[in-house]
C-alpha cells in the first residue's frame, strides 16, 4: 500500500514537473525522438535486447482515475524538495531515477506477496490460533490455487 501511493505521487510530480520544465524550454525536432540519456554504468533491459522501449501509458487515464488527498500534495511537495537538495541541476533525471527505483521495488513487493501470500496467511493464523489441524492450515493454499490458477505449479513447489 505505502509503495502504491509512493509510485502513483512519484509519478504525479514527474509528469507535473516535466510538463512545466517542457513549457519552458523549446527542445529541436530530433531530440524528440532519440531516447533519453542513460546513467554511465547502467543499461536499460530494452538497450540489452538491442529493442527500442515500447512505452503504452496513458498519463491522462492514469490521472483521471487517481485519488488525491492532503497526503498526495504533501507527498508531491516534499518529493520536490527532496530533488532540488540532491539534484537542483536535473531534477527531471532525479525524478525518472525516483520513480524508476520505486516502480520496481513495488512490482517486487507484488510477486513476493503473490508467491507468499499464502503461507504468510497461514502463519498468521497460526500466531493468533496456535496449534491447529493441518486441514484449517490447506484452506490457505486452496484459496491461492482459485486466485492464481496460472501459478498453481509454483504455488505446490513452494507449499510442499
């Protein structure tokens, strides 16, 4: 939940700050369409596999379908003031490099807690039940097969 909201602020302030900075500053023809500057030292997957990236995101839907709060504008302005004390010179690239590591780091959190949602489930039973019949323990890994029913292999692999 907490990296939901950090992406989805994160991703407000980018596009917020790239449309004001774009405003701004009149960008040749050419340089619209070259791909953005990687870091030194750290290549993109779609650079590897020798592909141009194939970026389908609607930043319109996307925003149309958000929920703002108080705790969105204080994300989005603290987020600013974080880049201009790390990045004051390319706070476009902070933004990217921000958004980029939380992104991920949430997608993570998503496999992880799909693969171990279950077992994390039946533990928690266990803590709050104690000692409890092994068939009160398999309705967790029942549950996991109808949810993920294209994981199902790796859901026997892991529960045993």
């Amino acid at each position: 939940m907490v990296w939901t909201i950090i992406v989805l602020v994160s991703a407000a302030a980018f596009v917020w700050v790239a449309k004001l900075e774009n405003k701004n500053r009149v960008v040749p023809a050419i340089q619209q369409t070259q791909p953005s500057a990687m870091v030194p030292g750290i290549p993109t997957l779609s650079g590897l596999l020798g592909q141009n990236p194939n970026i389908d995101f609607d930043a319109r839907k996307f925003f149309a379908l958000a929920y703002y709060s108080p705790i969105t504008a204080e994300a989005e302005k603290n987020i600013k003031i974080v880049a201009q004390q790390h990045s004051p010179n390319d706070k476009e690239a902070f933004y990217a490099r921000f958004i980029g590591v939380g992104l991920i780091a949430y997608q993570h959190d998503v496999t992880w807690y799909t693969i171990y949602g279950s077992q994390l489930a039946a533990l928690e039973e266990l803590n709050s039940r104690g000692l409890i019949p092994i068939a009160d323990l398999k309705k967790h890994y029942d549950k996991a097969v109808i949810d993920y029913p294209k994981h199902t292999p790796i859901i026997r692999s892991i529960s045993g």
